[in-house]
C-alpha cells in the first residue's frame, strides 16, 4: 500500500530522500523495525561496501525474510 499525500506525493518517496541526504558511501546505518529489509537494501546500496547496515526485526516471520537477503 502506497501513502499519498495532499501534495500527490507517495510517502515513501519523501522518507528515502529525507533519510538518505545524511547518508552516503562508508557510513553506517540502522534499519529498526526493517520488516523484510526494503530499507536495507536501500541503505546498503548507499553506504558500499565500506560501510555497514544494521536492521532489526522482532517479528519472527519478517526475520526469516529478512535473514535471507
């Protein structure tokens, strides 16, 4: 499910840009409640491999999910 706001803007669009414009290649990032990593691999991709992505998930279902990735 998409969230659109007032403006027609998706939500998600919003939060990527908001979230990755202090964010780039060697930092590291926190993923906490990552469900089944889509920001993850969001921040993974900008961080390189010389940087490093934690995510955490309570849910043991998006965990497995999640652990595969």
């Amino acid at each position: 499910m998409n969230l659109v706001m007032a403006t027609g803007e998706r939500l998600e669009v919003r939060c990527e840009q908001q979230c990755f414009a202090c964010i780039g290649l060697g930092d590291w990032g926190w993923d906490v409640g990552a469900s089944v990593g889509y920001y993850t691999r969001l921040l993974a991709a900008r961080v390189g491999q010389e940087g490093s992505v934690v995510s955490c998930e309570p849910s043991p279902v998006n965990f497995s999910q999640l652990s595969k990735r």
